[in-house]
C-alpha cells in the first residue's frame, strides 16, 4: 500500500449518518454527495428548481450545480421558491435512510452477510446520466443492482473502474453516420472522494505483470448504503500509456482489454484487502472480473496456508458468477502470449505452470491451440452461476456442455435469474403520484410483491389514460427540443431546424426503439418492406410515428450503417416528421422514452437477447411491449399484457428468420396494435388497449423489478454461498 500523489483532490466527505449539515448549503450538498437522490423525485425536482436551466446544461449534476452558488445565495433563492422545508425534509429523510439501525428486509434475510458483505464486481456502473462510467445494458443493470441492495438493505460493495472520459457522446453527420467524441469527466464534481484505508490514507493499489507495475487508486462513490470503489489508474508512478489505461469504457484493442480487466479483478481484490474488508461472497457480473478469484486463491493461500487446489475449492464455494452472453464470439478470449505477460507474476505466486493456468481459460484444458476465455475461467472459479433470464439458461447450459462432459444438458449447473430494473428510477413522477393516489399506503416499500399492483384494476381507466397521455407530451417536447438542437449544430437550415421543432404528434400512435445498434438487434427489421411500413404510417385515420436512439460500438462499422439507414428516413417524404432518430443514447434519453412512448419495440433475433431490460422499464410507465419472444419477454408474455412478434421460433437460416420476424411484426402492427390503439368509446377512451396497460402493469412490474432479483441473488447464490455451501445454484 502506497500513498497516493495528489492525497485529497476532494475533500474526504463522511457517510451521511455521520454529518450533521447546519446550513442550506450544507444538507443540499449532503445530498448531492450520495446517490441517493437520483431515485428520489422530491430530491431531483428540488435541485431542478434551483435553477432549471443550468440543471439541464449541466446534464442534471447537483455537485456542479451546487458549486455555481455560494450558501447565500443558495439561502436567497431557497427564500424566493420557499424551498427551506423540502430541502430539510428531504435532507432528513437520507439520514433516516442510512440510519445503520434501521430494520430491512436484509437485516431479516441476508444477517449472515453482515459481517462479510457481498463484492460485486461489474466493468460498468450505470447510475445516473451525470456518473458517466456505463455504455448500456450491462451497466444500467449494475446501477440498478445496486440500487436495489441499497434498498433491501443487503451488505454489499461494488467494485469497479473509474473511466475518466466514460463512453462516448454520439453526433450523427448530415450523411447519418455515427461520430464519437470523448469528454474528460471533472472529478471535482462527481461524487467521489478518495477510499481510505482502515489507518486514514488514501489507498494505492499495486498489480505486476512481467513488464512492469501498474498502479490504481482508488475512490469511493456512495449509492445509498452502498459503497462503490472504482480503480483509477491515472496515478503518478504509472507509464504516460498506463495512466489512461482506464480514460475509455471498452475502448482500445484487446492488450488494453485484459489490463482493464487485471485492474479490475486482480487489482479490485487488493483494494478489499486494502481497505480492511473481508467479502463473504464474491459476484462476477460478467466475466471481465474473472481474474479476481486468482488474487483471492493467492491470498488464502497465503493467509491460511491451503494448497493452490484447497484454496480454489475455498474461494470457488464463495463466488458466485453471472454470464450474460449467449453467443461464443462475444466473450472476451485473450492468447497465451497476453495470459503470461499480465498474470505471469500471480500464476508464479500462485505455484502453477504456464499450462495449469491457460487451462483453468480453457474448455479442453490441453488444447494448446484453444485461446483463454474469461468466462470459462469464471465458470471453473465459481460454484454457482447464472444466466440472466430463463431462455438463457437454457442456451447457456447447452453452449457450456462440454465443460461438464459427463453430465446432461438439463444438469449442467448453470441457473437462471432474470434481470430487473430499479422500479424508483424509472418510474415517471406523474406515475408513481398515480400509484401513491391508488394504492396501499406504503406499497413502495412493497414493490417486489405482487398483490400491491393488482390494485391498479381498481384505478379509474380515463386516470391512467390521462397521466400516460402527459407523459407521451413530455417525451415529445423533449424530442422536439432534441432534433432541433441537433438539426441546428448540424448547420442545417432555419426552415429544417424550425420543421424539426414540430416533429411528431401526441394524437398518434408512438413505437419507441432505443438501445446499442449492435446488429442483432435488428433496428430496421420494421423497415425491411418500406412501402408497407409507408402506408401504416401514413394511413389519415390511424397514422403511426418512431422515435429511435442508440449508440453504435465505434468499431462495428454494419451497427452503424444501421444507423444511417434510420436516421436518413428524414429525408424521405413519407416518413418525415414521422420517424425520428433522438442522438446520444443515455439513461437521460431513455428514462424520457420509457415514460412516454405508446409501445415499446424489441425486435432481437432469438436466442441472442440474454434478457433485455428497457422494455422492463416502459411496463411501470403503461407503456406496451411489442417483442420477438427472447430474454424477459419469452417467460412475461401472457397473450394478454402486451404484443408479440413471432412465434418463438428462430430458423436456421438468418436471413428466413428475418423474413418471417419482419412480415409477423407488420402484421401485428397493422392487425392487433393499431386497430387495439385507435378503437375508442364515446369518451375518447381506448376501453381495450388501457386493458391491456393494466394487465401489462399488474403481471410484470413487480417481476421484472431489480428488487425481485436481488431478493433472487441473495436466497439463491448469496446466502448459500456466504455459508460456504457447495451445492450447485437450482436450475429451474
Ligand atoms: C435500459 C438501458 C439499456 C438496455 O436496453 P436493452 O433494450 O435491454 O438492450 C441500454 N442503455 C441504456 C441507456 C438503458 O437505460
């Protein structure tokens, strides 16, 4: 353990339950600091109204806000808007929260984790559109994870990367192709501070490899009662290269991929140990971290004097690994050459040969022209994994036989829990004051179960309507606002920028389709017979309009010629105004278009969607899912809470599968959704359609909510394994 360079950049800020904040100034900042507040609406609108200007350009980020006023005049403007009151309660009500006394459904149900918390390790956190360190789904999930441990009050700690320049922001040229461009995040208003060790320093974390050290600080970010520490090489002492090894989330080539993941998982066990925390149970979401257990086997070996097999049988009792790729192409495989280079001085510690450690990355162990797989390792590291819906874990059993050569399919060890979502932060405000109006009181704290939302059959159907309908309003002066500015930074001219300041219509019918443009996903499937699809659009009676977004990995060239092709239906006379591309993808962009949209388009070729979640987002929210049935929506779908495309049947041949999934999408479109949209009573009121919004509502939220899932994890996997119990995760 070494100092760090620059000790205390930001001031060290205690844990809220510790602070007592005399002024203003003081509690909003307070707030500010623990992310907390991102899922409180009374907190978000409460910065908002600071200043509501400077809160958007600021991409709603309250420690920059806050920085711009000083404690009079953040006193003189809590006067004007009479804010004193919601700033205190609001203030008191985090302290409330992270009251350690305070009795949760952890305290009852995961106690043998008190002492020994979970370590959650995840290449990405997806928190909040102002902590840039996330490009998509597996983040967002992570944010989500954590949020809800928070809340349940499970002993957890996540680890993970501190990426300075984050993802990149998208720009579409005039032509629609896709541009990047990195940004450097301020540190100086995120809320981090630097981790320190149990003597009060600043802690430094050092990981060999056979060409030299590299080093990483550490920070802490707070997520309720969650501690998250995010491994940061720009450190003093690292190689000019090294010190941004970690500025880009999955940027650089496959040398700065298995550093990034030797940072993460070698070098994220070492900050545990730095800090003084001894984890019970160790979570691989994903196998990026799938070097952790090795520097854990490392430690136990030394710690308890075991044997390198008796400390891998030890440390494999205690992690628990969650797979998130059916496709073989898409888990990460590193040559013998970088195994040796960047793990050599472990594997030397460890007392193995060259050949014991490729094998442990290997399905055939000796197989020398096989390559080291990290999930492999992960599996062979771990006694309980999973796949993350139900379908996948079907798919995953079979991809991963052979590991298990002499067992069957259906008893391959590898089980299933399916991804949630944080009901709190995608919940629209409006939204979530309905269900306060509706429901039990303090049914919040009781989202996981399901009774709590079949009380939304009781609620006035033209009450839902109406909230919906203010909802798809917001989402569309967002959307103008959007595709002007856009159309404007473009140079286009006054009379484009002006059309595009009235795009879209709140009487029409509106499908959203937003997430990476990785290709599978198949954002033009609904475009594959233009004229059709033209005709839908355009019918005067029951007419239908897109909003489209997603970022292309900037390597995947055919992702974004996907892109160009969406985005360029502007220019086409029959879909202008009508089909719109909204840039820059991020969670801002999506929490607007999960609350407002009609329907929700997922269109994956089946099996390749492990799980999806944003469709799991639109539910809350009364929008309908429209979906191919893979991930989530193969075990949600009931005939009656949404649409489905397909019959859940992929055929062997690519291109037949997109033929027959393109013509049943057209025609549930035109067959079921629109005529379900546009069949209204004497009040205006879609009887059927609100229907199935109930339905959807009442059968899924609670389900697919990320509380579901970590109350899964912790039964399942996490309990189990901080015991030490050997037996494999149930396969369902
Ligand atoms: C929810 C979310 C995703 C995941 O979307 P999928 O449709 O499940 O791929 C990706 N990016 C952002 C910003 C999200 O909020």
């Amino acid at each position: 353990m070494t100092q760090v360079d620059d000790p205390a950049q930001v001031k060290r800020f205690p844990p809220v339950a510790e602070i007592s904040a005399e002024t203003l100034y003081e509690k909003c900042l307070a707030m500010a600091r623990n992310l907390w507040w991102t899922w409180h609406h009374d907190v978000v609108n409460l910065f908002r109204d600071l200043d509501p200007i400077r809160w958007r350009q600021l991409d709603h980020n309250p420690i920059a806000l806050l920085a711009e006023f000083t404690p009079e005049r953040l006193e003189m403007r809590a006067g004007e808007l009479v804010l004193y009151s919601r700033i205190n309660h609001a203030y008191r009500r985090l302290k409330e929260y992270m009251d350690p006394d305070r009795r949760t459904w952890g305290t009852t149900n995961a106690g043998v984790l008190g002492a020994k918390p979970v370590a959650y390790f995840s290449a990405e956190f997806g928190i909040h559109e102002s902590v840039p360190i996330y490009s998509g789904g597996l983040g967002v999930l992570s944010g989500d994870h954590v949020k809800s441990a928070s809340g349940l009050g499970i002993p957890l700690v996540a680890m993970g990367l501190f990426y300075d320049q984050g993802y990149f922001r998208q720009h579409l040229d005039i032509d629609g192709y896709q541009h990047e461009e990195y940004m450097n995040v301020r540190v100086e208003d995120l809320p981090m501070e630097p981790a320190l060790g149990p003597d009060g320093n600043p802690i430094t974390v050092e990981i060999d490899t056979r060409n030299g050290r590299l080093l990483a600080k550490v920070w802490l970010m707070r997520v309720g009662r969650v501690d998250l520490y995010l491994l940061d090489c720009d450190v003093e002492g690292n190689r000019p290269e090294d010190r941004q090894l970690t500025s880009r989330l999955y940027g650089g080539d496959t040398r700065t991929r298995i550093r990034q993941e030797l940072v993460l998982g070698v070098g994220g066990v070492k900050a545990l140990k730095a800090l003084g925390i001894t984890p019970g149970v160790y979570h691989l979401n994903e196998g990026h971290s799938a070097f952790a257990p090795l520097e854990a086997i490392r430690d136990s070996m030394e710690t308890d004097g075991l044997s390198f097999d008796e400390s891998l049988r030890e440390v494999a009792r205690h992690t628990t690994f969650t797979t998130h790729t059916p496709v073989p192409a898409g888990h990460d495989r590193f040559d013998a050459g970088l195994i040796e280079e960047h793990l050599g001085p472990l594997r030397d510690k460890l007392g193995i040969s060259h050949e014991q450690l490729m094998a442990l990355g290997r399905v055939e162990p000796q197989n020398e022209g096989e390559s080291f797989c990290m999930t492999v390792l992960a599996l062979k590291l771990s006694r309980r994994a999973n796949a993350v819906s139900s379908l996948h874990g079907a798919i995953s059993r079979r991809m991963w036989a052979h590991l298990w050569p002499w067992r069957v399919e259906e008893e391959i060890p590898i089980g299933h829990i399916t991804n949630g979502v944080h009901l709190p932060s995608w919940m629209a405000y409006q939204m979530q004051q309905l269900y306060d109006r509706n429901f039990p009181a303090g049914w919040i704290y009781r989202m996981g179960e399901p009774e709590v939302w079949q009380e939304i059959h009781k609620v006035d159907p033209g009450e839902l309507w109406e909230t919906h309908y203010s909802l798809k309003n917001l989402l569309l002066s967002f959307v103008r606002r959007r595709i002007s500015r856009q159309c404007r930074r473009r140079g286009e001219s006054d009379d484009v920028v002006e059309a595009a300041r009235n795009v879209l219509d709140p009487h029409v019918l509106t499908i959203g389709f937003a997430r990476r443009f990785a290709t599978y996903k198949r954002a033009a499937l609904v475009f594959s017979d233009i004229d059709r699809i033209a005709r839908l659009v355009n019918n005067p009676d029951r007419p239908m309009q897109f909003i489209f977004a997603g970022k292309a990995h900037p390597a995947d060239e055919p992702g974004k010629e996907f892109i160009r092709k969406v985005a360029n239906l502007r220019h086409d006379p029959r879909f202008a105004g009508r089909v719109v591309f909204v840039e820059d993808y991020d969670i801002n962009v999506a929490r607007h278009m999960v609350q407002g949209v009609d329907v929700w388009l997922n269109n994956p070729r089946r099996p390749l969607e492990a799980s999806g979640t944003s469709g799991e987002k639109v539910v809350l929210n009364g929008g309908l899912n429209l979906s191919v049935l893979d991930g989530w929506w193969a075990e949600a779908y009931d005939g009656s809470n949404g649409f489905a495309i397909g019959k859940g049947r992929s055929h062997a041949q690519e291109h037949v599968t997109d033929e027959r999934d393109g013509l049943s999408l057209l025609d549930v479109l035109e067959f079921q959704v629109i005529p379900l949209y546009y069949d209204r009573d004497v009040d205006g009121l879609p009887r059927q359609w609100i229907q199935r919004m109930m339905s959807s509502i009442s059968s899924l939220a609670w389900r697919f909510s990320s509380h579901r899932m970590v109350m899964d994890y912790v039964k399942s996997a996490y309990v189990p394994a901080a015991g030490g119990l050997s037996c494999d995760m149930h396969v369902r």
